[in-house]
C-alpha cells in the first residue's frame, strides 16, 4: 500500500479558478469578484493563509457545483490581497505549495469549504534515471523550439536551461506556455513525474505543430497584405500618370467598385475568380475602348443576378384555396393540381416538382393562373413570351463578341425577379419558331430539364447559373406544335372551354365589377340585368374564353362613363332590348345548324383553338360518271376520311339498301360550308359517312342530332379527342342528342354537368349503328341482322347515355 493513501485530510477554503491553472511553487497574479471566493480569501488570511485553488470545467458557471470542478487543485499560500474600488475586484498574489486532490465540500455557505487530500510527486526509481535525463533533453529542445514564436523574457529560457527536476520542470514548462487549459490540468493532475514529463513532451510537440501552422498562415496573410498595398501603389502611379497624359479616367473606380461587389457577394471559387479576372482587365482598358463599356455591361449585368436571394415560400393550402377560389371561377381539375404542388412542396422542399403546361383555349385564364401561384406561394412572378421566337440566342444569349450583345430572355427574367426562385411563366410555347438561326425549344430542354438546370450556362453570361429552385409554368392553345422532348419534360392541365353558365358566373362575379372599378364607376350608376348578361354573351361573343365578354362590358362602361361625365346624377339599368342600342347590332347569331331535316345535310362537330363548333357537312348525288369532289378547304385527312367512307358504302352496298352501281352512275359532291375556314382531323369520319348514306338512300337526318368521330375502312368507330369543347358547342346551339365513339363514353365525367343534364348522348363502335338514332326513316326498318354480299353483318347493341336529371321527379 503506497504511502499517500494515509496523507492526512485537511479542510481548506476553495476558490474555483476560471480559465487558470495554478501550479506547485509558481507565483500567479489574479482578480476575485464573487462573493464567495472574497469570504474564502478572508477566512484564509484570518488562519494560515492556505487555501485551495481548483480549476472549474465551466468558466462560464458563476456558482459551480463540485461536479463541475477538476479533481485535482493545488494548495496555496496568499503572499498579498489588493482591495479595489468600487466595481474592481480584489486582485490577489499567491504562491502555490503542493498539489491536492478534491475530495467533498463540507460547507457551502458564506463560502465553500471542502476535504482535500494533499498528492505530492512520486518520485522517480533509480533504474528510470536514464530515461529521466533523456526526456529532461527532449522537453528542454522540445521547449526551445516552441519559444522561438514566443516573446518570453530571457530569465525563463535560462531557468528551464538549468533544471535538473522533471517534475518541476514540467511544472514550470506548462505553466510558462501558452498551452490550453485542458492541457496544463491533465499534466497537473499527472503523479508521476516521469508520466508527466512524457505527457509534456507530446503536448508540446503538438503545440509545436500548430505554431508552424499558425506562421504559415500569419506569413501568406502579410504576403497578401502586401501585394494589395503594392497593387494600390502601382494604381495610385498609373492614375496619376494617366492624368498628367490629360488621358482621362482608366476605368480603376469602375473597376475596384465592380471588386467589391464580387467579393460581397461570397460566389463559388470559379465565378469568382472569372469575375475578379474581368475587374482586373477592365482596369487595364483605356475609358474610350469600346470593349470598355461591353466589360462594364457584362459586370453590371452579372451582379445583379440574384445570385443568393431566395424568397420564403408561403406552403398554407387554405391560403391558396382561398387565393385560387377568390380569382377564378371553376377549373376545379387546375386547382387541385396546384394545390397537390404545394403540398408536395411542404412535405419535401428538396423535389423540384413537375414542369407544369396549362393547355387551353385563349381567355380561358392561363396567365392569370400562373400568376396567381406566385402570389399564393409568395414568390415573385416573371413572364416570357415565347410567340414568334425564332433565334436561340434569345433563350440562351448573345455571345460577347456580338456587337450589341445581351442576356437570353431567362435570365432577364431572373434580373427582373428579383429572386432565384420566382414563378417563371413562359408563355405561349406552342408558338417557338425554328430557322437556319437555331431552334429555341431545343434550347428550353436544358432549361425545363430538373437535372440539367442547376448548371445553366447563358451564352453572354458564361457562368453557371441555378435554375433548380425556379418554378417553371409554361402554356399553350394545342400540343401538337410542341416539340416531343420538349412535351416530355411537362406535365399537360388541360382548361377547357368555357360553358355559357360559367361565362355568365365570371362575368357577373369578376368582370363586370373589375370594369365598372376601373372606368371610375359606382355599382349604382352601371346596373346590368342578368338576361342582359346572357345577352351579351350570346349575341356579341364567339369564344371559347372570356376576352371578347371582358371588352364588350368594358366598352359598355366606356359608354356609361360618357353619360355620367356630363350628368353625374346619370344611372343605367340595362335590360335585354337595349343591348343593340348600346353595344350595336348582334354580331353572332345561333349556330349555322339544320332546323329541318333534309337528305345529305348533316350537324357534325369540330374542336378550334377557341373552342368547339358546329360544322355541318353537305352531300348532294348528282348523275355523273362516278367522280367525288370535296370542297370547303378540307385537309389531307379529312379527304381520306371522305374516300373511306365512299368506300365502304361501295362495299356494303347491298347490305344497306343503295343501288350497288352508285359510284360509277352518279358524281358525288361533298362540301363543308364556311369554305374560306381551313378544316382537317379524322373526327369528321362519322360525319361524312352519315352525310353519304342520306343523299345516296334518300332518307333525311335528324336535325336535332350532331356526331362526331373517326372510322375505319371496315367501319369501326375509333375515339377522339376535344369531346368538352365539341359538346358545349351541341349545347350552346340548342341540340339535345349526339352520337359519339363508344370509347369515348369514360370521358363523360369530364363534360359539365350543364350539358349532361341538356344532352342525351349515344356511344357507337361500328357505323351500322348510326342509321338507328341519325336517319328518319318514311316506314318501319328492320333491326337486327341484314344480308351483306359476304353473309350476315351484325348490328351491336346500342347504348345510349341519357340525360342527367336537373331534378327530382
């Protein structure tokens, strides 16, 4: 059993030391504040002046607990106490004795008191003396080496130079350097002098290291500091020179302004450095070069991108409800997509989402959409106009070696945002160009491409632009003109056409008051009946959005403003008879449709970029010598759909009751009328066909039914597409029946509710199946099966959707 198990304990004051460690036989200077360690000073100065000093773990615990106390201290002796002033400490010289261990805090109060155990150094064996005098050498050289970056006065090298003690050199050692607090107490807390001289000579080769380092570091910031005193020298001289030439201004002030622009804006190392490249040789062009301004264009224009600003989104599903809900009227399909965007946003920030491509008719709201998620989401709202863009240079930029160079349109954009991550609205993709100048939907790939984008490289530019954080909306009227790898990258919200009940909901909710607030109107002095709404939107538009209703209520605003101008007492309640008074004679009348059946004329359906129409086909047989002539500027594909349908009529003669020599006797005429309209698409197959079998058999058409779809050479029935559009055009012109592709009938639920309830429809997957619900037959017909030249042809089961009921029974 070792001799320091049975020191004596003792019960000294204790003073908790932050950020100092007292070693045996050093002198310390220190200040006391808490009240505490001032009680403990004087209870120690009132006895034998020892007391104990222990390090705290803590320095910022201003009351620590013994937990956060070393366990190893050192008793000291108080050599002289300094009292201060008011506010000042107490400054206190101490001279340590022994080292202690920490045991138990026996009193707490007025100051702490605790048990501690006095540890003094275990001596070192006579066989370890070699060892001894070894790491004696090694922490003297060890210590030499620290000191020459240290300012240490000459009695210390000396002092250490003549120690012969381990244990008190390591004491003096780690007392003397700067080393860290952890440090000085695990070589403190160390028993064994020889253990403790090892531990020194670790610490301080690891001290060493990092003073090498910190040299290295302090020797490259001077070398800098230098050169740019050097550099501001040789300016201020060439500035100066340059003014004693009468050669003007070198661009220096542009050029240091432009410096520190670059560098506040803390880029990536490799735009930096180009940027700083550019400052540099900007400062060595003369003011007149022209290559001059287009430097200090480019760096003007790299500045002030929104390189770091990044706006909050605003994620609140209820507030975008109530933001979409509040602005447009219906599209509950384009609602709910946006709305499922954001939540996809909230729950994962980092996927950047699908590009979405909003698909509709013009004036149905597209841009207005998009705009109103910016304003949902918070974010800042950017427009590009795409229609009629031919070069790709407006996309990705103008080269600098350009005369009259300058950013693509994207990063305008972003320079107009104000943000790096604004909803950017490209409008009107489907109208891209392409010529010998390049092709810009090609150039949109790596925009629209979330893989690509992030790295975005505008030609003018010529630095790496992040564009993964933009909200990319784009819209068109049709897909068919976008490119196909360029379609691939969005996500298509069809917005369809417009039903008369909504476009009078959005007039008399939205557009009539926006006008009437806008010409300075009240709601008193401009007063418009609802028949008289419905007025306007059937006599004085033709559209499958809201623009031409928006205009003609504002030139009805326009006139009413003239009226109260000169009397302001002036108040207009306009009802249905008044419209031609003041909007002029109707402009639109009901669609051009059959009222009475007639032989060969037939209401088909069509789908424009503004909507769905009624087009009827006419058919007239004529003696002849078998020709067919098509008219009414009918495409390819409408032409091939006529000659299929002649043929199979030619095929099935017999079987339907025509005389077998009809197309070598007779001449064939079918037109369409409004002939100066270009019309094509395969959806006038059915059409065509019912047209030819009337004329050919003499058996008149229902005028209260229209049809649409495409068949085949054997008479199937195939799907199409634009269904919405073609039957809110059947239910704008009155017609309560329409036969359409049985394959078709799934796309029902997409059709407003309006029109179900007005509209019975009839899905075919064969032609033989048109004559039941088409043809108006004098007598009784057969149903069922009838004699083909090659057997028995079957006719399918019918099925018929009726219509929706508008109430109960």
């Amino acid at each position: 059993m070792l001799m320091r198990d049975f020191a004596p304990v003792r019960e000294l004051p204790v003073v908790p030391l932050r950020g100092l460690v007292v070693f045996p036989e050093s002198r310390v200077h220190f200040e006391i504040n808490r009240q505490a360690s001032v009680a403990a000073l004087r209870m120690a100065m009132k006895t034998d002046q020892e007391i104990f000093l222990v390090t705290q773990k803590d320095i910022m615990a201003e009351e620590p607990v013994p937990q956060q106390l070393y366990s190893m201290g050192v008793i000291a002796v108080v050599r002289q106490v300094l009292r201060g002033g008011a506010g000042e400490g107490t400054r206190v010289y101490v001279e340590g004795r022994s080292r202690a261990q920490f045991k138990e805090i026996v009193q707490d109060k007025p100051f702490p008191v605790a048990k501690v155990v006095p540890r003094p150094d275990k001596p070192v064996a006579e066989a370890e003396h070699t060892m001894e005098k070894a790491l004696l050498r090694q922490a003297k050289v060890l210590f030499d080496r620290c000191a020459q970056f240290l300012s240490l006065p000459p009695d210390i090298p000396m002092t250490i130079l003549g120690s012969r003690s381990s244990g008190r050199l390591a004491n003096y050692i780690a007392d003397t350097l700067p080393l860290s607090l952890e440090d000085k107490q695990s070589v403190l807390e160390e028993s064994d002098m020889l253990a403790r001289l090892k531990l020194l000579c670790v610490i301080l080769n690891k001290e060493h290291e990092l003073q090498q380092i910190e040299e290295r570091i302090n020797r490259q910031v001077v070398l800098r500091m230098e050169q740019s005193q050097r550099e501001n020298f040789l300016r201020e001289q060439r500035r100066a020179i340059s003014e004693e030439l009468g050669e003007g201004e070198l661009g220096q002030e542009d050029a240091e302004e432009f410096r520190r622009g670059v560098l506040a804006l803390h880029l990536a190392s490799d735009v930096t450095e180009k940027l700083l490249k550019d400052c540099a040789r900007l400062e060595r062009m003369q003011a007149q070069s022209p290559e001059s301004a287009l430097l200090s264009a480019y760096l003007e224009t790299a500045l002030g991108l929104p390189w770091n600003i990044i706006t909050k989104d605003k994620l609140s599903l209820e507030h975008a409800r109530q933001k979409l809900e509040k602005d447009h009227y219906g599209l509950k399909e384009v609602k709910e997509r946006i709305l499922q965007l954001l939540a996809v946003r909230k729950l994962a920030p980092e996927h950047g989402g699908q590009i979405l491509c909003l698909v509709g008719p013009p004036g149905v709201g597209k841009t207005s959409v998009a705009r109103a998620v910016a304003e949902a989401m918070g974010r800042k709202f950017a427009r590009i106009s795409l229609g009629g863009i031919r070069d790709e240079a407006e996309i990705r930029g103008h080269r600098k070696t350009y005369v009259g160079a300058m950013p693509g349109r994207i990063i305008t954009a972003l320079a107009h945002a104000g943000s790096r991550n604004p909803v950017l609205l490209l409008d009107e993709v489907d109208k891209l160009c392409a010529d010998l100048r390049g092709d810009p939907a090609s150039a949109l790939l790596e925009v629209m491409d979330a893989e690509q984008n992030s790295t975005f490289r505008d030609h003018f530019l010529e630095l790496p632009f992040d564009l993964s954080q933009v909200l990319f909306i784009t819209t068109a009227n049709e897909t068919h003109p976008i490119p196909k790898p360029l379609l691939d990258r969005m996500e298509v919200i069809e917005l369809p056409s417009y039903t008369a009940e909504e476009k009078f909901s959005i007039g008399k909710l939205h557009l009539l008051p926006w006008q009437i607030k806008r010409h300075g109107l009240k709601k008193s002095q401009l007063r418009l009946s609802d028949e008289a709404l419905r007025g306007v939107i059937a006599g004085y538009t033709r559209e499958a959005g809201v623009r031409q209703l928006e205009r003609q209520l504002a030139k009805l605003c326009r006139k009413c403003a003239v009226r109260v101008a000169q009397d302001e007492n002036y108040k207009l309640s306009l009802k249905p008879d008044g419209l031609e008074e003041w909007l002029g004679a109707r402009k639109y009348k009901e669609d051009i449709h059959n009222k009475e059946p007639f032989a060969g004329v037939v209401n088909g359906l069509a789908w424009t970029s503004v909507g769905g129409e009624i087009m009827p086909i006419e058919t007239l047989v004529m003696p002849g010598t078998g020709k067919l002539k098509l008219t009414g500027s009918l495409g390819d594909v409408m032409k091939e759909s006529a000659e299929a349908a002649v043929s199979y009529l030619r095929y099935h003669a017999r079987a339907l009751a025509l005389p077998t020599e009809f197309y070598k006797e007779n001449d064939i005429h079918i037109h369409v009328p409004e002939g100066a309209v270009p019309k094509d698409g395969p959806s006038a197959g059915v059409t065509i066909f019912t047209s030819l079998l009337s004329a050919l058999s003499g058996y008149p058409v229902n005028p209260q039914l229209a049809m649409t779809g495409e068949i085949t050479l054997t008479g199937r029935v195939l799907p199409i597409g634009g269904l919405r559009e073609k039957t809110i055009a059947a239910y704008r012109a009155g017609i309560p029946e329409i036969i359409i592709p049985e394959g078709n009938l799934c796309d029902l639920e997409e059709i407003d509710e309006a029109v179900r309830a007005a509209v019975s429809f009839h899905g075919i997957s064969h032609v033989s199946q048109i004559s039941e619900y088409a043809l108006l037959y004098t007598g009784d017909r057969e149903q069922g099966s009838r004699e083909t030249p090659r057997g028995k042809t079957h006719v399918p089961m019918r099925r018929t959707v009726p219509r929706a009921s508008t109430g109960s029974n």
